[in-house]
C-alpha cells in the first residue's frame, strides 16, 4: 500500500494534525507514521488508528512527508525519498536551503501551524522550493487546508510567523490566565472567571472577524471617556503592555532566526 502521508515524529504538533484531519473526515489508514520512542508510537496508533513504521524509511514512500521533529533533530534524519514525494516541514527556525541540503532533489513547503489544528482553526501559513509545482503545491493545500486558511507567504516573513502564529496560542492562554487571576483577585471563583475570560476572548475575536472591523475600531467604541474601559486602558498603557507585546513577538522572531542559524 502506497501511503498518502508520511509523518516523522509524532508529537504534540503531529498528534494535533492527525486530530484535524480525522475530524474533517480523513481515513487514518492513509497515514503512516514514525517516532524514535516507543509511547508516541503506541499513543499513535491506539488513539489514532494510523499505521505505525518500523524504519524511517518506510515513511519514504508516502506521498508527502511531514518533518514534525524539534529543529535540533533535523540533522539526526537519515532517509532517501524520492525525487516526487512532497517533504513538508513544521520545523521552527529551518530554512528551506538547510532542507535541501539534506534533500536536494526534493519538492520542499515549510510550514508554521500551531495546536490549533486540532480543532481546525490554525492558518497555516508557507513558502515552496522551485521543485513544487502547481501539481504538488495542491496536492499539499488539499491536506492542510483542512486545518484553515492556507497562505502562501515570503520566507523571510516565516520567523515573525513562527512567533505570531506558532507560539501565539501560548502566548494568549497566558493573557488568559492573567484575565482570570485578575478576576479572582477582584472576588470572583476561578471558574467563573475562566468561563467568562474565555466569553470574552472568543466573542471578540468572532466579532470582529464577522463585522470586518478593526480591533483599533472596535475598541473606541466601547471605551466611554472617562469611563471603565478608559480607566483600565489607561493602566495598560501606563505598564508599557503594547511595547511589551512587540518585545515579545521581536524576541521570540530572534529566537526563530537563531536557530535558523545554528
């Protein structure tokens, strides 16, 4: 049986995309997967149903590949896929000239998803090799446009698109957590103050997606002068909270680029 897609490394981010694919449908049979420690093989297969590789290179004969190793792995691969499989990178800070290094006759999209493609809500943004052509390049976006919006992006912008995309769910479940700490610190149980943070971030976020509106917008029109929300801008802006934000999306893009570079 010739396998549609091959997934090495089976982890958090390949468990969240086997997730997403087997809600939109997707037979998981189709899925041959390869892991060097025993538990994420095990969990795979039994949570998953998809077929499990004993040697990476079984994997190689897939369709497409998907690379779902920690960057510092990439170098410990030792596989020969042939000249038309498809190799999908997921890898944080892995340039595709790094890639072809290893692969030099190979179609190569690198990719930046986050966990939410397990419930099919990450925009998968990507940049091609010259080896993809229009052939290939749908036979990936008809697998990853499961997980949401597909976007083909400028490599250069994938390390601002690691931070912003693939460490953003991170980094708003912190804000999160602080919204629902600070509403217990002002009396509410946690529960409730969870449930309601949690209102409040989907709500706005559907609202403005829905009404085409800018967050900026948005924002004035709620905020009465000399009213609530006034008062606790005012806070935010006094605690330097914008200008931490771009610090956190500029350090987590360097770090990105570092292990481009290492």
């Amino acid at each position: 049986m010739k396998y549609k897609l091959g997934l090495v490394g089976l982890g958090n981010m390949a468990s969240a995309m086997i997730e997403g694919w087997k809600n939109r449908g997707r037979d998981t049979r189709e899925i041959l997967g390869f892991d060097i420690k025993e538990d994420r093989r095990n969990f795979a297969r039994e949570r998953f149903g998809i077929d499990i590789a004993r040697d990476i290179n079984e994997v190689t004969d897939a369709e497409i590949i998907v690379l779902a190793v920690k960057p510092q792995d990439f170098s410990c691969l030792s596989m020969k896929p042939s000249s038309d499989t498809v190799i999908v990178s997921i890898m944080a800070g892995v340039s595709l000239k790094k890639i072809e290094e290893s692969f030099p006759d190979s179609p190569i999209i690198r990719i930046m998803p986050n966990l939410l493609c397990s419930i099919n809500n990450s925009f998968i943004p990507f940049v091609c090799n010259e080896r993809v052509d229009d052939i290939k390049k749908d036979k990936f976006i008809s697998w990853f446009a499961d997980f949401g919006e597909v976007v083909e992006v400028k490599e250069s912008l994938m390390n601002v698109m690691t931070a912003l995309n693939g460490s953003g769910p991170g980094f708003v479940s912190y804000l999160i957590e602080a919204f629902s700490e600070a509403g217990v610190y002002g009396g509410l149980p946690y529960d409730v103050a969870l449930k309601l943070t949690l209102s409040i971030f989907e709500g706005t976020s559907r609202y403005l997606k829905e009404k085409g509106i800018s967050p900026n917008s948005f924002r004035l029109s709620v905020t009465s002068p000399g009213g609530t929300t006034s008062r606790g801008i005012w806070a935010l802006e006094k605690a330097g909270i914008r200008g931490a934000i771009y610090d956190m999306i500029r350090l987590s893009s360097e770090r990105a680029k570092e292990l481009e570079n290492s």
